[in-house]
C-alpha cells in the first residue's frame, strides 16, 4: 500500500504546510492584516474592510481559525475576533524559519 499524502513528513513539515495553507489566499491575508492593527473586531468590520460576502468572510475566518492564527470570543450575537499571539509567535518562527535555511551558496 502507498503512502497517504501526509505520511513520511515531519510533524513540523506538515505544520509549516497547513499554515502556508491558511495564507494562500488574498482575503485571509487582508484579515490578518486589519486584525494585527485592531485590539479586538466584530466579524461585522472586518467585512466592512473587505470586498466580500459576510459568508465569504465567515469561510475565511474560519481557516483561519483552523490554524489557529486567529481566535474568537461570542460577545453576544456578534463573534470577537483577535489575533491568536501564541500561534502567531509560533508561525512567524516557523516560516522565518523556512527561509533561513536557504543558502545562496547552495543554489545552482
């Protein structure tokens, strides 16, 4: 029997690839940004600040969530969203991390 697609790869590897995930698409990457400038926000802004359905942003929140860059409080009948700082720590060590390791000396 074969290898499934995530068996042979480090526990960090696959981290690293669902982070990298999570950051693959142009939305997610404007939520990030509009959180990392707010202490905390309503799902209701952020959809303000973006060109997207309520919906759209819901599904965006919600990978986001996943990988846990993010997290959310229920205020209500509204969901606070902030900035997971643990995770995020955690993610900018990981991809400064990746790009460390290149040497231009080992490039052809």
């Amino acid at each position: 029997m074969g290898l499934t697609k995530t068996e042979g790869f480090t526990k960090n590897q696959l981290e690293l690839a669902g982070l990298a995930k999570a950051l693959a698409h142009p939305a997610r990457i404007a939520i990030l940004q509009f959180l990392a400038t707010q202490r905390d926000c309503i799902c209701g802004d952020i959809v303000e600040s973006l060109p997207l359905s309520q919906s759209t942003v819901s599904q965006h929140l919600k990978e986001l969530k996943n990988a846990r860059l993010i997290k959310g409080d229920v205020e209500g009948p509204s969901i606070c969203y902030c900035i997971d700082e643990k995770n995020w720590q955690r993610a900018k060590t990981a991809l400064g991390d990746l790009f460390r390791n290149f040497d231009p000396k080992n490039c052809c």
